[in-house]
C-alpha cells in the first residue's frame, strides 16, 4: 500500500515536471517566416500533462478512500504528550 502511494506520488511529481519542461521549451518560428504562428505542440503537450497529472492526483485520492472503506488504512494522527 505504503508503495503504490509513494510510486502514484512520483508520477504525480514527474507529470507536473514535464509539464512545466514543455511550458519553457517553446519553439521559435522559423526565419523568413515572418509573423507565422508559433508551433503549439508544446501547448498540447503541456495540457496532456497536466491531465495526466490530474487523473493520477483523483485515482490516488479515491485509492486512499477505497483503502480506508476496505479497512487498509486507518486514520490516525499524531501522538500527543508522552
């Protein structure tokens, strides 16, 4: 359990990386071009990370729940005095 959430988190961590990667990396059009539009694969790119990004984020979340229903984890908090 302790390494599916590790591993999710991970990926979480590695999608939003990539996505802030295709954020600076943007092309320039090229010379003699003129005012041509700007390629937009980055663009494209960048939301497709996020995406993923964001299903991994709710699929852990709804992992947690499922475990916590299932009786795999359970809550507790931190321990008080001593």
């Amino acid at each position: 359990m302790k390494v599916f959430i590790v591993l999710a988190l991970i990926g979480i961590l590695g999608a939003l990386a990539s996505a802030g990667a295709f954020m600076l990396r943007r092309r320039q059009p090229p010379p003699g071009l003129g005012a041509a539009e700007p390629d937009r694969q980055p663009d494209r790119r960048m939301a497709h990370a996020l995406a993923v990004r964001v299903a991994l984020s709710v699929g852990l979340f709804l992992f947690i729940l499922l475990g916590w229903v299932m009786g795999w984890v359970r809550p507790g908090g931190l321990p008080i005095g001593g």
